[in-house]
C-alpha cells in the first residue's frame, strides 16, 4: 500500500492550511466520535487531557512530512504501543477515518474540495495500514508473553 504522487502533492501543498486548522479538527473529531459512536469513549478512558493536541500534531505531521514518512517512524511505534495498551483494534480505524473525514470538511467547509478529501482519505487508509500491521506484530508479542509457561506455546 502507498499513497499516490498526485495525493502527495496535495497533502504537501495543503500543509499550511491542516497545521493552521489542526487542534481544530482534532477537537471536531473527537466531539462526533463520542456523539456518533460513544462505544469507542471506552478506548479513550485514561487519555491525557491533551489527546486532541497530540492528535493535532499527528495530523500537522503527515501533512508536513508527507514526502518522508520515515521521519515519523517513533512517533508510530509509541501510537502502536498506546493503542495496544487500550484495545484498539483493526476496526476502530475505520470509524476513525470516517469521522475525522467529516471533521475535515465541517472545519474546513470550502477549503475541504473533494480532492482534499479524497488525498486526506488515502493518507489515513495508509497510516491505518501501517499501525494495523505494527498493532499485529505487538498483539502478537504480547500474547506469546502472556502465554509462557501456560503449555500453549
């Protein structure tokens, strides 16, 4: 899985605007997910105050560093090893993206064409991806961790 050159570019020229309007658009994400799937509250018990600021930077992040993600690479492993402590799982990435693509555009409004959506949509799919894989690898550890000396092994 990858992203686009074409999404890139857009991402990398919206960058200004997303780092502008970021803290924003995490408060207004995290608002709908509790409103529209107040379940996933549970995932979030315990998270700091400052949740929609790390989301913030997150978001300004990859729109900043769309062209080199490896930069981000720690940031990811310490995302991964937060949602393996709180449950999240494959699914929860869906809902995820779903809102903070309504958040986008209620933010945003004109600003949030359809092709930003649609850059934006491919970026999260793809962040998504790489966490589910690295959450895997840590669920997986952890079981076989949990597991020892219980003869399952």
């Amino acid at each position: 899985m990858k992203i686009s050159v074409k999404n890139i570019d857009i991402i990398y020229k919206s960058s200004g605007l997303i780092e502008k309007k970021s803290i924003e658009i995490a408060k207004t994400m995290y608002v709908l997910l509790f409103d529209l799937h107040p379940e996933m509250k549970t995932i979030f018990e315990g998270a700091p105050s400052n949740q929609h600021k790390l989301l913030a930077e997150t978001i300004s992040a990859y729109a900043v560093n769309i062209n080199n993600l490896d930069i981000l690479k720690p940031a990811l492993e310490k995302i991964c090893k937060k949602h393996e402590e709180h449950g999240v799982q494959p699914h929860h990435y869906e809902i995820i993206e779903d809102v903070m693509l309504k958040s986008f555009k209620i933010v945003l409004g004109k600003d949030a064409t359809d092709e930003l959506i649609k850059a934006w949509s491919e970026v999260i799919k793809f962040v998504s991806y790489i966490l589910i894989e690295m959450e895997k690898e840590l669920y997986s550890k952890s079981f076989k961790n949990s597991s020892s000396g219980t003869g399952l092994e």
